[in-house]
C-alpha cells in the first residue's frame, strides 16, 4: 500500500491531476492563487482544510542543498530535491527565513523582507520552487520574522538616525536611567536578552537606548506603532502573492513590553552567559500580541486556499498555548512547545500533555515537533545510546500517529544526529560563542543533510567546503544507504508517512488513551466512523506484555492487524496478550 504514492509518480508526469488521483483533498489543490479577496475566510472554515492532514517538513535552506558549490544550500537545491519530498510523503516544506539579512542570526536579522538573499538565489528562483512543489503538492510556508529586524533594515537605519526621524517610532527607544551629558548612564531597567547580557544597547548618536530581546544587531519592532503594523502586513501581502500557504510567526509572545518598563522578577541562579536567571514578566505573552494575531489572520484569509499560520511560542503550559487559537481568529497551529521539550521517554508524561491537548477549551487542532533548528535533535534528546535506532523508529510513531498535525525537521527521516563543533573557533551561531562551553549554540543541529555515503554526503560538491561540516555518522545514515534498507529509520518514515495519508482513522481519527497507569507503554486508539486503529509504544527498555481491555470503548475479543510494527509483529495478534521488546512501537487495526 505505501508504494502506490511512489509508483504513481514515476508512472505519470507530475500534474494536479495526478495529486488528485493519490487521494489528496482536491479543495487543497487550490494553493493560493495571488488576488487577495475581501471576504474573510477565517468564519467560512470547512473543518477539512489541508492543513488539518498535512505533514509539515522544515527545512533550513542553508543546509538542504548546495546547487552552486559554495557550501551553502540554495533555493536550486531545495527545489532539486522536491521529487525526494514528494516520494517521501510530506504535504509542506516551511523555510527558515531566506531574505536578505547580514546572517548574525543566520537569516533572523532580517534587512529586507520582501526580497531573497542571494546567497539562496533569486526571486525567479523562488517563484520556480513554489511552482514545482504546487506540481507535487507541496505547499510552501514561510518565516514572519515579526518581533524584529536587522540593525541593517533601512527602517532600524533611519531610525536611530535621528530622535526626530519619523521612522525613530518603529522601535523601542528609551532614555538611560541617570543619564547626564557626559555619561550613557544606567539601561532603562533590567530586562535580559534571550541571547544573554542586558536587553538595552545604547546608541551613542542619539544618546538613548533601544530595546533588543534577542541579539544586539536585531533591535525590536514597536507593534504599538500603527505604521509598523501597515509595513509588517504588507510583507504578508507580497509573499501571499508569490504564492505562500503561509507563516511560520517566529517568537511571537515576544511582541509587545510593558509600557511602564517595570523590572523583570529575578529567579534563582545564573544561566550558561553568567546573568542572572529572570522571569520574562513585563516582556514576555502580553495580551495585545493576540490582537497582532487576529489582524495577521484577517490579512492572511483574504487569500484563497486556506492559509496556515503557525506561531513559535514557547508557552509554559496549556492554558497559554490554547490562547494561540483565539476564537478560530488567531493561529490555527501553535507549535507545541511542551510535547516536543518532555525529553525523556516518559509514558506518563508523553500521556499527560496529549490528554491536555486533545481537550484543549479551543478544540484547536494540535501541532507536535520533536527537533528543529533552534534544538538538540531528538536523536540525542531521546535516545538512551544503545536503542537508539528503535527509539528513533519509535518517536516517528509517536510524531505520525497521533492526532493533529506532525512538523518534521530536515533529517530526522535518517536518525541525523546533533553533531556539535568541538572547538570554539569553529562555532558560527553567536550564542555558542559567548556562552562557549556551557552553551555550544545552535550548529549542531544545523548540519548538512545526508544525502550520500560519499563527499560532503552529496549536499555540495566533493572538494567543496560547506558551511558546517558533514557529521562523521553521515556515512551509515544518509538517503541512499537507508533507501537500500527496508528496516531502515528512512524506510520507517515513509511507511509511517503513507499509512497516515491512506488510513482514514490515523489521520482524522479521534485519539484516547487506552491504559491510564501503565509505567512503561502509551497506547491510545484512533478511531474514525467503524475503523479504530490501536497505537502501543513501549518507552521502556524492559520487554512488557501488555494486555490491552478495550472493553470500556465497546471492543471485545479483539484481534489486531498490524498495520506497521518495529521490531516486526506477527500477523495477527490477540489484543490481550500484546508483547513488546524494549521501545518497541505498534500500529494496529483493531477487529
Ligand atoms: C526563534 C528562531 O527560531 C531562532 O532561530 C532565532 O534565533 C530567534 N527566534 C530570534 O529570531
């Protein structure tokens, strides 16, 4: 069955035609064409929007593919490898942020949002990758980087130009605290930066100080100023018009600070930069980022093909993440934070936070990652060294077979491992190198994708220094040796990938947790109309026989069918006498 996708598109040339004939939701195939309508979508919703069965795959551009030797991937190598997505089986590819920026942040200091870097190629290239991938189906998402700018923005430029310039209002200038004419004198307050050291820079031409939650040369937006908010909607505009499925919102519950810049309160200990640890209070989730939200919704809906929005915010718990959804105004994904941090294999925990979710008072629709660029990959996060391929085929279940919508990282398909420099002078992202050892950064979970066995591991050309080195685990896990290998973490993914997109009960069905105490197992049910599917994942390295009751969901004498199973089941199994080996991972049909 998880062939049929791959057989047909080799057979036929790519066309929506034949998206439509894989099972696809044809109202899908209607990406976003340009003309912005006034009619808001957000009160039309379907309940069957794409996004609801997508697979979203994030990609950090710098390092999918080179396609022009200079050891940094491009927007040509991306969309080279779109017949691998496709074969794989995701429905949409989010870039991390491809617009030209200095690169202090690797592409979150933004100059100028509505153009591409040329270190990823052109607009034209662009435009040709969002027209290849529609062939295929694959939507394109893009990074709103909202909260702020590049210190090299001409907005930020014109700004600290003057105090009377009319652009000084776009960012968050303040006096010092006992200032004089010969001294900068204290910042405003004590809020921290994210990346460490004292959120205020002082600019000494203008004699104030501005605001910066995250590095020095990415000083912070002013979303109380109407102007900003006309200029931010309008970079929504333009990339909706080249044919965005929509927006990735990076560190949004960062966007407003307290008025009164009252002090942050303190908290107990230091953190890896040496300052002392603070609550975010006054700069951190206030109630106006919601409003943000609801006007990038209307913007965004005025475009036909169901835009997604999709918020990085790390809320601290359920009650802050559901506020995400709003009224089915805001975000429909808000990235769980709390599911994809758990970082040990904790049955009890992994059940506890999908309860919550599953019943969160918004019914919103769920979002599960486990890696991404700005974390350690799960691999090292949850692999105990000695399973770890078992664990890794086991977490792809726990991602792909539960309710809501999965978002992958670049590699995990292939257990790609978080390969840290070991020198600092090896170190790119800047917070590895202030708060080198105890924080190494960021680089090691941003290496190149392991494409080959061979040089560079086929992500640039032999001979060619890339931007990060290839890890050394690249030569036994990469496409090609794990493609040859049926018991491959490759080859789990894409079967996982293919039952999810043909079995009703996996992707739409209703998740409940069968065992609310076991120590060691998660089992849930996914169930849709008459088909329930029974999903068990040992956590544990012991081996556990379980005996499944499904009594209570009015199932008796039940036979499972395992519809993927790691290590292999038998054929057909008695619900009442399940045995699985340490951190073993069943899919079954229940009958
Ligand atoms: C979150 C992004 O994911 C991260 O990479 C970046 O450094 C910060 N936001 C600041 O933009």
């Amino acid at each position: 069955m998880h062939w049929t996708r791959t057989l047909q598109r080799c057979a036929l040339p790519l066309s929506l035609g034949v998206a439509a004939l894989i099972g696809k939701n044809p109202a899908a195939l209607a990406q976003s064409d340009s003309a912005p309508s006034n009619q808001s979508a957000a009160s039309q919703s379907s309940g069957n929007e794409w996004w609801r069965h997508a697979v979203i795959y994030e990609i950090y551009p710098r390092s999918f593919q080179d396609s022009n030797g200079d050891g940094i991937g491009d927007l040509k190598g991306i969309t080279s490898r779109l017949d691998y997505l496709y074969d794989l089986g995701i429905d949409a590819i989010w870039l991390t942020p491809i617009y030209p920026s200095p690169g202090v942040d690797y592409g979150y200091d933004i100059s100028n949002y509505t153009a591409i870097d040329p270190i990823y190629g052109t607009m034209a290239d662009f435009d040709h990758l969002v027209a290849e991938a529609k062939k295929r189906n694959i939507r394109v998402i893009m990074d709103y980087v909202i909260n702020h700018t590049s210190d090299q923005n001409p907005w930020f430029i014109e700004s600290r130009s003057s105090r009377t310039n009319p652009k000084r209002d776009w960012y968050i200038w303040r006096d010092g605290k006992g200032e004089t004419a010969t001294s900068k004198g204290e910042p405003p307050n004590n809020w921290e930066s994210w990346f460490g050291g004292s959120a205020w820079q002082w600019d000494e031409k203008t004699r104030q100080y501005y605001y910066h939650y995250f590095y020095v040369q990415q000083p912070d937006l002013n979303w109380r100023n109407p102007e900003v908010r006309k200029a931010m909607y309008g970079v929504l505009d333009f990339w909706m018009q080249h044919g965005a499925a929509g927006f990735r919102i990076d560190a949004v519950s960062r966007l407003f600070e307290d008025p009164e810049l009252r002090n942050d309160p303190y908290l107990p200990g230091h953190n890896a930069y040496g300052d002392r640890n603070i609550e975010h209070k006054y700069t951190d989730n206030l109630p106006e980022v919601h409003d943000v939200l609801r006007e990038v919704r209307d913007v965004v809906d005025r475009y036909p093909g169901d835009p997604v929005l999709i918020t990085e915010a790390d809320e601290p718990n359920i009650t802050e993440l559901t506020k995400m959804y709003g009224h089915g105004d805001e975000v429909q994904l808000p990235m769980d934070f709390q599911i994809a941090d758990v970082n040990q294999l904790s049955a009890p925990r992994f059940r506890e936070l999908f309860k919550e979710i599953e019943s969160n008072s918004a019914n919103g629709q769920p979002e599960y990652f486990f890696s991404n660029h700005d974390q350690r990959r799960q691999w090292d996060r949850y692999g105990d060294g000695r399973h770890n391929d078992q664990i890794a085929k086991m977490m792809a279940v726990l991602e792909l077979a539960t309710r809501g919508t999965p978002q992958m990282y670049y590699g995990e398909e292939l257990g790609m491992r978080t390969t840290d420099p070991t020198r600092i002078e090896d170190v790119h992202d800047p917070i590895g190198k202030r708060g080198w050892p105890k924080e190494k950064g960021r680089d090691g979970e941003r290496t190149p994708m392991q494409w080959t066995p061979g040089p560079n591991a086929g992500f640039t050309s032999p001979g060619v220094k890339p931007w990060l080195p290839v890890p050394p685990s690249a030569r036994e896990y990469n496409v090609q040796t794990e493609s040859q290998n049926p018991d491959s973490i490759y080859n789990a993914y894409k079967r996982l990938l293919s039952l999810r997109r043909t079995n009703a009960a996996l992707r739409d069905g209703v998740q409940t947790t069968i065992d609310n105490n076991d120590p060691d197992v998660f089992a849930f049910l996914r169930r849709d109309g008459n088909s329930t599917v029974l999903v068990a994942l040992n956590m544990s390295a012991h081996n556990r026989q379980v005996n499944f009751d499904l009594a209570n969901f009015g199932i008796h004498d039940s036979t499972l069918h395992p519809l993927y199973s790691s290590p292999a089941q038998p054929p057909t199994i008695s619900s009442d006498h399940v045995v699985l080996a340490p951190f073993a991972a069943l899919v079954a049909q229940v009958q």
